[in-house]
C-alpha cells in the first residue's frame, strides 16, 4: 500500500488527540460518593470535557464550576461553566477563580472536591496574590511569554504570585478531601506544574522564582517583586497538614498520545520510533536538531531504517524577538524545513493538541519536500520569517496550516517526522 505522507501524518495526530479525550480517561478515574456533598472545580483548556464526563457518570447530586478558555466550552447540566482568556489572564478568570475560594471554602470533612486540572490552568484560574491586582498578573504573564523561560520556569514564578495557584486551592478546601483528576500537559508530567498546582505541594521558593526572572531578565512589577523578596508569595509545602488524605491522578499523558500515533503508523506499515515525551529547548534549535536526525535516516539508514516516523511531544519555548505571527510548533516546523532543505522523502507535522499554536486558532502545519520552493515561488524568504518569528504568516501563505478547533484536550504538542 503507497503512503500518503499527508494523511498518514494527520490521522496520528488525530489519534493523539482522541486518545486523551476526557470523555475516554475521566471515567475510570472517578472517586466513590462521599458522605457529604460532591463540588467540582476546575480549570484549564480540558476542563469542561472533562466535567461533562463528570456529569455522565456521576451517580448522584453534584455543583460546581471549572473555567474554561473562551471557546472551549461544553454544555452541562449541573457543573457552570465559565470562559476566560488564555494566555494573558482577563477579569472573566479572576471572578472565576474568586467564586471557586468561596465555593470550597466553608465545606466539611465529610465534603469531597473533585477538581479538574488541565493544560491552561494557570492563566484561567487568574487569582492575584494578596497586595497584587490582575494588572499585575497580566504583565507577567506577558513578560513569561517573551522570556524564553522553560514551562516548569514561568509556573514556578506563577506559583509564587497566586492566592489559588501553588497548592492554595487545596489548603482552602480543608477540612473537605480533594480528588485531583489531572491531564498533563508539561514534560515530565509533574503535578506541580500543570496549571501551576492549585492542589499539590509545591517544593521550590520564592527564592527560586527570583533567580529565574533574574537569569532571564523578567522584569516584575514592583509588587510582584516585593512579594517574593519578601517571602509572603510562599507556596504550600508537603508537610503542611490540611493536605492530608488527598489525592491526585494523571489521567491523561503525552506519552499516552504519542503510543496511540504509533499504532496508526504501525498499521500503515511504517515503524513508529517515540524519541522522547518531554523534549524541551528553543523550538528553532528542535527543529535543527530533529532535521539531522531524519537527514541521517533518510541518507544513511541510522539510527533507524526507512520507512519510520520520528514521534515526540513536550514542550519547546520561543524567545520573541520578532513582530510575527507563531507558536512553538510553527517555529520548530519553519526551522526544521531550512534545516531539511527541501531533502526527498522527509515529511513532517507538528501541532499543539489542544488545537492552538500560540495565541491563534491554528495547532499547526504540515512540511513537505518542496515547502521552501513553494515559499521562495511565493516571494517569501524562510529564514526572514523565522527571524520574525513569523510561522503562522509562513505556512498560511504556502496553505499548511492545521486549523482543527477547539479539541476539548490538552497533552501537550505533537510532532512526527515521516522519513520515506
């Protein structure tokens, strides 16, 4: 059966995606009833899903709100659903998060708290620190964007400058238990830095979120600095006791998404190679290093013999220097293809599971064989729209862009590299 390298590549993205639907992973990981009531909070890209798989199989009475990204939205009966903006955090988020304090915050120890945690949580649960306003909190999510900090980085400092965040939503839940149902999003799928851990034990400090806006030269606004000089920004730690008897769950990971690529390639008679669900870095340098990969592939048989498919996920970052449009996954793609140039045989995807690349409605693009003469034929020059950061503006104009919606999950980015 001939390949088709387009198609190939976009049914194991769509096969990633599908399998970390909350619909399929939320289920199985539901607590008993509890003797008391049942709250549900939540938040991030998933988080609506996710409460809607919540409602389908709950067995009784239950309330509750998750906010969700505008647009992420699904229609429940029980659970509010609120939608708020992503990245930068909006009023719509803080209210949000404000009315989760004060829903948790007068339950008993017979009460249970179901929360839902996904990819996004950290810019939709929008609750400045004491002292700080959401003004503040929007210019250093900004600042974060910018930095070229790790995604684990820019929560650490999130943590640190949040009344929800850092293990804040669990401590005012107490003396009630938390069920913490989680989709990752982050490499190495620590609990912590999925949505900045609103319910789990946070070990860095203050002290270490002003080391890593002082190695990246993030500047914080007077009060957010102030928090953390002064240590009043400090986080919940292990051995604090109102965490006690709560638990939390993975219910959805990269690795995951990435195995149920592979059999989509492997039924298609092409070998599936999982090099890693945590790559993280410049997304331009990714991109370079994943292209001498396939070039060896593809002229030397090494490390792997063709046909193969190079699969990945994690999470790269991009330092913004330009005026373009982009995210990470357009600007390892737009890196990759200069670093291909135009090699036979290599095609490659790559997409943001949650269906946004970025701060647009697009998860990614496709790169084929002949991606940079099809742009030099357009009058565009590749590397000056890598320099500009400008990966959105690049594959639309060639047509590559993947626009697939909102997804309803969230595990991170994929991408896959077919070597024919």
């Amino acid at each position: 059966m001939e390949i088709q390298p387009r198609a190939l590549l976009r049914r194991m993205f769509d096969a990633a995606i599908a399998a970390a639907q909350p619909a399929l992973c939320v289920p199985p990981h539901l607590p008993e009833p509890p003797k008391g009531q049942l709250v549900v909070v939540g938040a991030g890209k998933a988080s609506a899903a996710m409460a809607r798989a919540v409602e389908d199989h709950w067995p009784g009475p239950l309330e509750g709100i998750v906010v969700t990204r505008y647009g992420h939205g699904v229609p429940c009966a029980h659970i509010e659903i609120v939608e708020a903006a992503h990245p930068v955090p909006d009023e719509a988020g803080q209210k949000a998060a404000e009315r989760i304090l004060r829903l948790v915050a007068n339950l008993g120890p017979d009460d249970l708290v179901l929360c839902l945690i996904s990819g996004g949580g950290s810019a939709l649960l929008a609750a400045p620190l004491e002292g700080l306003t959401l003004q503040d909190e929007q210019a250093v999510g900004r600042a974060l964007l910018h930095s070229g900090a790790t995604i684990s980085e820019m929560n650490c400092i999130r943590r640190h400058l949040s009344a929800i965040k850092g293990g804040r939503l669990a401590a005012a839940c107490h003396p009630a238990k938390v069920v913490s149902l989680l989709l990752s999003d982050v490499p190495g799928d620590d609990p912590a830095d999925i949505a900045s851990g609103p319910t789990v034990a946070d070990l860095s400090t203050c002290r270490d979120a002003l080391d890593i806006a002082r190695r990246y030269r993030i500047e914080l606004p007077p009060a957010a600095r102030a928090a953390l000089e002064s240590g009043r920004g400090e986080s919940v730690k292990p051995h604090d006791t109102r965490l006690e008897g709560n638990r939390v769950t993975i219910v959805a990971t990269p690795q995951m998404a990435l195995e149920a690529a592979a059999q989509v390639a492997h039924k298609a008679g092409v070998t599936p190679h999982i090099l890693g669900d945590s790559l993280e870095g410049e997304a331009r340098d990714a991109g370079k290093l994943l292209a001498g990969i396939a070039l060896q592939v593809a002229r030397r048989g090494q490390p792997f013999g063709r046909p193969c498919v190079l699969l990945s996920g994690g999470e790269t970052t991009v330092t913004v220097r330009g005026r373009g449009r982009g995210g990470r996954n357009v600007e390892f793609l737009l890196s990759l293809a200069i670093a291909l140039d135009n090699a036979d045989g290599i095609h490659a995807l790559a997409g943001d599971t949650d269906g946004v690349d970025g701060a647009e409605e697009i998860a990614g693009a496709v790169v084929t064989p002949d991606t940079l003469t099809r742009a030099w034929s357009c009058g565009i020059r590749p590397v000056d729209s890598l320099h500009a950061n400008d990966g959105h503006g690049f594959f639309e104009a060639l047509g590559d862009c993947i626009v697939t919606g909102p997804t309803l999950t969230n595990v991170n980015d994929f991408r896959a590299i077919l070597v024919r």
